[in-house]
C-alpha cells in the first residue's frame, strides 16, 4: 500500500494510544471520584446502614419499606408527574424556539436567543420565589390592591410546580436543539423539496435528524426537573404538594436523620432518571447522525407571512413573560418595598434596599467569591464536558459510553443537597484522613462539587454538535501533515467554539447561584452568595433578599454580555460563520 506523503501510520498510532491511555485513565478516576464514589457512598446508606454509623443493621430493607408508604410514595408518584410532562413542554418548546430563531426571519431573532441565556441564569428557587413574591398573601399585587385569588390557587399546587420546572427547563432543551440544528445543513430539507415534499415532510425529516438533541433535552429537562430542589423547597412545600427530593430532604433534615430512608429515595430517583436513559438508548440504537461534513451548506431562513410573524413574535414573548418577566417584576418590585414581609410601618418603594445591600462588605465578598468559583467551575467543566461529550459520541466504544451515559444522568438525578452530602460522608471518612487527603470544609471540596454537578448538563449541551463532527474532518487535516493538537485546534475548534462559549456561560450562570451544594459545603466564613441570599430571605427581609438576587442575576448578565462581545470581537470570521444562515 503507497504510503501518504506527510502521514505516518505507525506515528498516528502511537499518537491514538497515548490519547487513549494515561489520560483518559486519569480522565476515568476523576469521574468515579467527583461523581461514582459519593453517590456510591450515599446510596450504600440504604441496604448498610451502620457502615456510616447511621444504624445496627448490616443490612436492611426498611428504608425502602418506608419509601413506598405514605407521602413519600405520593411525593414519588408527584415527580414522575412533573418530570414527564415538564420534559414533554419544554422539548416541544425549546424546539419551536430554535427553529426560529435558527431558520426563519422572526423580528428580533438575535434577541430572544440572548433571552434565553437570561432565563438560565436565574435558579429555579428565584423564579419561583418571583412568583411568591407577586402572589402570595400580603405580597405585591395585594398591596396594590390587584386582584389574584384565582392565580393565587393555580400557582400554589401542581400547576404552578409544573409551570416553573417547564420554563427553567426550556433554556436547557433550546441549547441542545439549537446547537445540533445549526450544524444541520440546507441539503436535507432540498433533498425533500426535489422529490416533491413540502414543509411539514422537510420538518419531519430535520426532526429525525435532530434526534439525539431531542432526546438529550429530554433526558436532561425529565432528570432536572425530578431532582429539582429549588422547586420543592419553596413553592411546592409552600402548596403542600410533596415531591420527591423534599421528602428525601425532610429525612435528612429530620432529627434522627433518615439516611436509609433518604437513600431509598435517592434509588428511586434512579429509577426515574433510568427510565429517560432507556428510553433514549431505544430511540437511537443503531442509527448515525453524522450530518456535518466538508460539503455542508449553510441553510437559508424561511420567510414568515406578516400573520406568522405576528404568532411567533407572541409565542416568543409569552414564554419569556411566563419565565422571565413575571419573576422579574416580582423580584424587583418586592427588593424596591421598604418592608416587604413586615407587618409594621408602611410599605413605600425605595432603593434603601440596595444601599444596604452595598453596603455591606460581607455580601460584596461573598458575591466576588461566586463569581471567581463560577469561573473556575465553569473552565474545568467545559473542558471535562467536551471530552465527556466526545466519549459519549464516539463509534466502537458502546460498553464505556453507556457506562459513563449512566453515571451522568445518575448525578443529575440526585438533588444537589443529597450529592452534597455523598461529599460530606466520602470526604469526611477516617480512611481518607488517613490518606492524607484533607478536603473537608474546603473551597477545593467546594469547586469539586461544583464541578461534578456540572459536569451532566454541559455533557447534554455539548453532545448534540460534537455528534456531528465528522471523523473524517480529522482524518483529513491528519493527512495533511497536522498533528493531533493541531488538526483538533484548526478543524474540531472552530466547529465546536459557539457551543463551548455557550457551555461556559451556562456553567458559570448556574454556578453562580447555586444553593444546596453551597449551602452544605462552603468553607467556614465564606458563604457564597446564594447562602446570603437565602439567609435574608429565612429572616423575612424580603427587600434586601431579593436586591440581592438582582444585583447577583445583574453581574451575571454583565459576564454574559462581556463574553458573547469577546467572542464576537476576536473569534475568526471563519469560526462566526459557522451555523449561520444565508
């Protein structure tokens, strides 16, 4: 066989098997050691309890006995409730959103994409504290006399609980769908149109093309919202509508704790976020959806009617009112009334709230402490996540993708305050002591934790344009004479940098003003924003609680604003043009 100038056989294998030794071996021990052993150890709570110091018992099934009884068993059935229809909503919709904003001339389409990142940076907790806010007795809208009696019982039960989880999970299903279709080339739906099909048989056929961005956001919006905390521990325990991840928090929190019980619960949670898994791995199974090659040509923007326009314009902005708006002028309405959840004294608008809020050095340390952590977080996770997704898209390697796939979808699984507490157990064990690994009560163990929660989602985003890519792209750029640095930095890179910028950003967001991690491992004398934020709003100072949520949420839009402006002014034009449409 002749051999190609430039290209060595021996040299490129030499080259893979380095790849694919030391470091994806140590890539495999950081995997079990932020996110396998933790949630191995926690969950081991359920059968052996006493190997924690939490029982007698070696082993025992009463935890489970006790999961299925009562309200846990309703607060079960209740997730699995929420989490369907909440995934089946927000893929829908984020779908509709992407198609948009990604193949038509909808007015303002490079608004809404931006609106949509101003969703995601709001935790679950804030949009539902923005409706309390508003509707609660005694809250805005009856101190300005308006009437919510009917809006008031809606979103106090499983309406308003499914009405939040949706909208936080359309941002997550948009970035997995919209990333995916801007790789997806015009030549598909011209293919349908040649052989006489019209639009709904070209949406058809871009629908099955798009199939493992679908289905991750389905995963990932079914699994975000099942394991959702935020949620529960406001507006569903304020409507008494029990859910999962609150009752398996009441066992921890109980004196004694549950942790068998709350470890049952967590297998649950396991079970439900399996379901999705499978369900997945049944609609992909022996399918390709390499789509994005050499000959890939941009896709042209459909040309709505004046009426279409009219109805997609006020679809856009209903979904922003419903998850953004509402929330917002209840936060910024209630940190703008001078003792709001008081019942002395008058409640007139001011901005004594924010004065005080400014003033005060602990917050503006803890705020510049989030935000140097986001960053970190946000780096480590984009970076672990590209390589995550890699593994996931890979042909050949199905045992080990299906393995990690598991892993992943389990850490979403798992509440936040129930992965922080696997870190509490795993980190604070005598043999790791012994060790000589000292973590606990750490920013380290903190940033690790961080991480690990991060990690599934910005897999999930990554996955769908990292499917896409071509190995012959690499191939080709390898014949060439580049390396394997080289021909991923001058080909894979350029492919992939929108939805790296987007991963970052989408991590640094979330991190930002994350609670329950935070709220179990932050090191002594250094609380992260969201604990502040929390704190104030235990205490019923409504007002500076939430200036502080917008004062947090204003910084992260700054970050946001500064990032996506960075990028567009010293990105090559090649790399912009990538996705977009003529």
């Amino acid at each position: 066989m002749r051999r190609l100038p430039g290209f060595d056989p021996t040299g490129a294998r030499l080259a893979a098997s380095r790849l694919g030794g030391t470091p994806l071996v140590a890539f495999w021990l950081l995997i079990v050691a932020i996110l396998v052993l933790p949630i191995v150890l926690f969950l081991l709570n359920a059968f052996l309890p006493r190997l924690f110091g939490q029982g007698q018992a070696w082993f025992t099934l009463a935890g489970f006995r006790a999961a299925f009884t009562g309200v846990l068993l309703r607060g079960t059935l209740d997730s699995l409730l929420v989490g369907v229809i909440s995934a089946v909503v927000a893929a829908g919709t984020g779908f509709v959103v992407a198609w948009l904003t990604g193949r038509t001339d909808v007015p303002g389409r490079r608004v809404w994409p931006g609106a949509m990142f101003v969703l995601l940076l709001a935790p679950s907790y804030l949009i539902a504290l923005g409706w309390e806010r508003l509707l609660e007795p005694a809250g805005v809208l009856d101190l300005f006399g308006v009437p919510d009696a009917t809006a008031r019982r809606l979103l106090y039960g499983p309406v308003g609980v499914i009405v939040v989880l949706t909208v936080k999970g359309v941002p997550f299903a948009y970035l997995a769908i919209s990333a995916a279709l801007r790789g997806l080339g015009e030549e598909f739906e011209a293919a349908v149109r040649v052989h006489g099909g019209g639009r709904v048989a070209a949406l058809r056929v871009v629908v099955a093309l798009l199939a493992p961005a679908v289905w991750s956001a389905l995963a990932i919006v079914f699994a975000e919202s099942v394991s959702d905390f935020g949620v529960a521990a406001t507006l569903a325990n304020d409507a008494h509508f029990p859910v999962a991840t609150y009752t398996l928090y009441n066992a921890v929190d109980a004196f004694p704790v549950r942790f068998a019980v709350a470890a049952a619960v967590g297998w649950v949670l396991l079970g439900l976020a399996g379901i999705a898994l499978a369900a997945q791995s049944l609609a992909l199974r022996g399918r390709s959806y390499q789509v994005l090659g050499g000959r890939s040509r941009p896709a042209r923007r459909h040309v709505l009617s004046p009426p279409a326009k009219v109805g997609a314009v006020v679809f856009l902005a209903a979904v922003l009112i419903v998850g953004l708006g509402v929330p917002a002028f209840g936060a910024v309405s209630a940190s703008l009334i001078n003792g709001l959840g008081s019942l002395a004294g008058g409640h007139g608008l001011t901005l004594a709230n924010y004065d005080r809020v400014l003033r005060n050095a602990d917050m503006r340390a803890s705020l510049a402490f989030s935000a140097r952590l986001a960053a970190i977080t946000a780096t480590a996770a984009t970076a672990l996540g590209l390589v995550t997704a890699r593994l996931l898209t890979q042909r050949g390697s199905q045992v080990g993708a299906r393995v990690l796939d598991m892993v992943l979808l389990t850490a979403v699984a798992l509440p936040g305050i129930v992965f922080a507490a696997g870190y509490i157990f795993t980190y604070n064990l005598p043999w790791v002591a012994h060790a000589g690994i000292h973590l606990y009560q750490t920013t380290t163990l903190l940033v690790l934790a961080y991480v690990a929660t991060a990690l599934p989602p910005v897999s999930r985003v990554l996955v769908g344009a990292v499917g896409q890519v071509q190995d012959s792209l690499r191939a080709a750029s390898r014949v060439h004479g580049s390396g394997a640095l080289g021909s991923w930095l001058r080909v894979v890179l350029p492919l992939l940098a929108r939805p790296l910028v987007t991963a970052w950003l989408l991590t640094f967001a979330a991190t930002l003003l994350e609670l329950p991690v935070s709220q179990l491992l932050y090191p002594p004398n250094h609380p992260p924003v969201a604990v502040g934020i929390e704190k104030a709003l235990a205490n019923y100072d409504f007002g500076g609680g939430t200036a502080m949520e917008v004062i947090a949420i204003g910084l992260a839009l700054a970050v946001v604003a500064v990032a996506w402006g960075l990028y567009r002014l010293l990105s090559p034009a090649g790399w912009r043009r990538v996705g977009t449409t003529r």
